[in-house]
C-alpha cells in the first residue's frame, strides 16, 4: 500500500438541535474559557436563526461578540477588520457560525488574535507559522465542508483570490445540526450541495495525496449527497435529507481537505472573482464540461463513482463515466439552478479572460487527472457558455 497521511477536525459532533444547546456543549470542551467570538453574517444574525444558540451561550456563562459582518468571497479587509474587533474584546475562542465565508474568516481569526503572523505572509501552502486561539465550527449550509477543511480563501482584489493551507487551520471542534439549515432557500440548497459534490468527485479522481480514506469518504458522501440533494431542494423542511446533506458535505470536505480539488475549482474561481456568481455555483457551471475534457484518462475512476449514485449501473468503464456524466448533467437540470455561462451574465467575448485567469490557479490545476492549458480552459469555457 502506498504511504499516506490524513488530517481532519479531531471531534465531530452530528445532533439534531444541537445549536439549541450550543454553551453547555463548548463549556463542556472548554470549561475554563469565557468570551467567545462568534463569526457570521448580517443575514443570518437578523434573521434570529442563531438566537437559540446565543441564548444557551449567555445561559452557561459565554460572553459572546458577535461579527457579523462577513460577506461572500470575503475580502482582506473584512478579516482584518473583524480581527480588530475580536482582539478588542479579548476573545479566548473562535466560533465559526455560518456559511463557507463565515467558517474561513473564523479559521484566520484564531490565528491572527493568538499570534503576530501578517496575513499577507499566510497565503499559500503551509505558511502559517501558529499559534492559533481555539476554534470551533457549525455550519448553515451543506457545501463547503469548510468546517472539516484546513484552507481559507480571501478575495485580495477586485477579481482575485488567495488561499491560506495550513494544518492549523483545521478546527479542535465541528458540530453538525441540520435544524440550522432548514428552510434554505432552493437555489442555496442545489449550488451548496452541488459543489459537496465536487469536492468528493475531484477529491477522488485527484493526482495527488488521494489515499483509502479520502476515498472511502468521497464515495460515501456521494451516495448522501446524490440521494438527498432533491429531496432537500423539494421540501426546505425535510430533516431526513437536510441531516443527509449536511453530513455528505462533512465527509466531503473531509475527503478533499486531504486529496486536493482540480480543475472544476480552478475554473469556477475566475467566474467567482469577476463576475460575483457565488461559489457553488460556478461549480456547478463548469463541472459537466469539466468531467467530459477528463474523461479520456479518468473514466475508470468516474465508472467506480457511478457505482456510488446509479446502483447497477453496467457496461463497460467508459460508458459507466459517461453515464455519471450524465446523471450529473440531469440532476444540475432538475435543481433549475442556472446551467450555461451566458445566464450569469458572461459574455462571449469573457471567456478568454476567464480563460487566462483559471491558469493563474496552479495550486489547483496540479491535482487535475489531465494538464489543462489556456486553449482546454477556453474550450471548457466555451462549452459551458
């Protein structure tokens, strides 16, 4: 067997309502801490989704402050910002409460409030010195895996972004309650969940540092993810699928935070950053097109994913990577998320600057089963337009 090594979040905690209990859980894991920062949006905050879990917290004796103030794609400045307010409040521990966004600003703020790093000396691989606050993570979406992962993306231009990877990164604590992401909105459930998917798809068919449990992981939140994705998009308050999204995105993130993503990202982040289509979304974009320029060298291994979501699917490997592709295609179709480029307002004329800026993300192309250049980026692009 080949070497391998695996990280991920030391504790995980699945409960149903667990938000609802939410002090008592953290006073238990750290029973001589008192002030809490709480890391979330405006939405959130004011809807009152997060007024149980505040109420617990100030209940078993937290002093919470809040910031609410990430936005998506979150930029330098809002880190930094928030960073201030945090380390004026004398925070002792981190609390991502929230979306992607909200999840990978908490993840800099443990570091920035517990050492003097600059932020700017972080992005990259395994550039973050330490040391870092505790810090813990409870999603409201089914997506990003960000609780499990140890990376944080920061919007550092107007059209660019950077990634911060570091083992310090991941969280000492992830509580999953799918009670908070009841009641999502269609749209938000089918790109969140949609990009969960990616993560195990590209986690699995990675170049590199793929092992038998990011493996084992993507297969198993593919089958969740596939069989609840629907059902979650049809009925907002379906618990059995919201817990089925939610925990497929877990072992997703868990899957690529140790086999890295591809091209699928590569490509969606340019559309991100120029045009502001949120992430999942631009996934859920390119990744049809994506998978059929891999194809000719990673069919055997999409065939042993089609096993996962088309139980008793038959014929030879090529034609069972052809028939994932296709169940992918038609799923994307029934969420009714936008599907071409041109519906989030790309224009032809677009795509070969999209197509120069995906180069710019080596990080992630260098994990691709196949070597993408400008004019296979174009063609993918063109595709998808």
């Amino acid at each position: 067997m080949t070497s391998f090594q695996f990280q991920t979040v030391p504790t995980v905690i699945s409960e149903f309502a667990a938000a609802r209990r939410l002090g008592g859980l953290l006073r238990a894991q750290y029973p001589g801490l008192t002030r809490v920062c709480v890391v979330t949006d405006a939405f959130l905050y004011k809807s009152g989704l997060l007024e149980p879990a505040l109420a617990d917290l100030a209940r078993c004796g937290w002093e919470a402050t809040v910031i609410d103030d990430v936005i998506a794609d979150p930029p330098e400045s809002i880190v930094l910002e928030a960073a201030g307010r945090a380390r004026s409040a004398c925070a002792e521990l981190v609390l991502g409460l929230g979306g992607g966004s909200s999840m990978d600003v908490a993840k800099l703020l443990a570091v920035l409030l517990a050492g003097g790093q600059d932020i700017k000396s972080m992005y990259g691989v395994g550039k973050v010195t330490g040391p870092r606050l505790p810090l813990v993570q409870m999603p409201t979406t089914a997506g990003t895996g960000s609780e499990v992962t140890a990376v944080s993306i920061v919007t550092t231009g107007a059209t660019t972004k950077m990634g911060v990877v570091s083992p310090f990164l991941l969280a000492d604590l992830a509580i999953l309650d799918a009670e908070l992401t009841l009641g999502l909105p269609r749209a938000a459930t089918a790109a969140t969940g949609i990009d969960a998917m990616v993560h195990a798809i590209e986690a699995y068919t990675s170049a590199h540092l793929k092992n038998p449990l990011s493996d084992m992981l993507a297969i198993r939140a593919l089958e969740l993810l596939s069989r609840h994705l629907l059902p979650a998009c049809e009925d907002g308050a379906n618990r059995e699928a919201r817990e089925g999204m939610l925990l497929g995105a877990m072992l997703a993130g868990q899957s690529f935070a140790n086999a890295p993503v591809a091209a699928v990202h590569a490509l969606a982040y340019p559309i991100g950053g120029i045009f502001h289509v949120a992430h999942g979304l631009s996934n859920s974009l390119v990744l049809p097109q994506v998978l059929k320029f891999n194809a000719p060298v990673a069919y055997a291994r999409y065939a042993e994913l089609a096993q996962a979501v088309l139980p008793g699917v038959t014929g030879s490997a090529s034609s069972r990577s052809d028939a994932l592709i296709s169940y992918l295609e038609d799923l994307i179709a029934a969420t009714r998320i936008p599907r071409t480029l041109r519906e989030v307002g790309v224009g032809e004329a677009d795509l070969p600057v999209l197509a120069n800026e995906a180069m710019r993300q080596t990080r992630l192309l260098v994990n691709n089963p196949r070597e993408v250049t400008e004019a296979d980026a174009l063609a993918i692009y063109t595709a998808a337009w």
